[in-house]
C-alpha cells in the first residue's frame, strides 16, 4: 500500500507541476509531496498500531491500541492539513489531491485482490 501511496503522490506532483506556470510549479510540487507525505504518516502509524495490538496480551488491549492509532491518524491528517494549508499556505489543489488519492491507496490491495 505504502508503494501505491508513492506513486500516486509522484503521478500528482509531476502532473501539477507540469501543469502550473513556470513560477509557480516548484510551490505545486512540493504541495503535492507534502499531502502525499501527510497521507504516507497515516498509513505507517496504522502499521505501527496494528503491530501493537497483535502483541498486546488479551483483546482489551488490542482495541486500545485500534481505536487509538485510528484517532491519533485522525488529529494527525487535521493537524497536518491545517499546517500545511493554513499555516505555511501551500496551494491547496496539489495538495488536497495528493492527500486524497494517498488515502484512495487504501483501495488499492483490495481491488487488486478481486482481480
């Protein structure tokens, strides 16, 4: 999954870049590694709580370990968009797009599953 998530978010910054005015394709392409980065955070706190709770004695602490990683990805992908967006003003489109296709990547080893 983490393989897809980079390659979608190298597909978006190639494609915003080559798409933006010469000025401004350096600020597009590092919007749009920036919210691949934001979602790449979130797919490898999700490994680290899910290799957690397998270690974790009893099913009490393994739901912990679940639900927190899942609210700690949570805050993290907010924090990061409002940093990212409201804070250092990247350009937003890149780096909406990059962030929503990395979690798109999520899909990606189901469907292939299916195939």
């Amino acid at each position: 999954m983490l393989w897809a998530q980079i390659s979608l978010t190298f597909v978006v910054a190639a494609v915003a870049a080559l798409d933006a005015p010469r000025h401004d394709a350096l600020a597009r392409l590092g919007a749009a590694l920036a919210g691949g980065a934001v979602a790449m955070l979130g797919a490898l706190l999700l490994a680290y709580s899910l290799a957690r709770a397998d270690v974790t004695h009893g099913p009490a602490g393994a739901q912990l370990w679940l639900y927190g990683g899942a609210v700690a990805r949570f805050v993290l992908a907010i924090a990061f968009l409002a940093l990212g967006l409201g804070v250092f003003h990247v350009s937003p489109l890149p780096f909406l797009i990059a962030f929503g296709l990395g979690q798109a990547a999520f899909l990606v080893p189901g469907i292939s599953s299916r195939l």
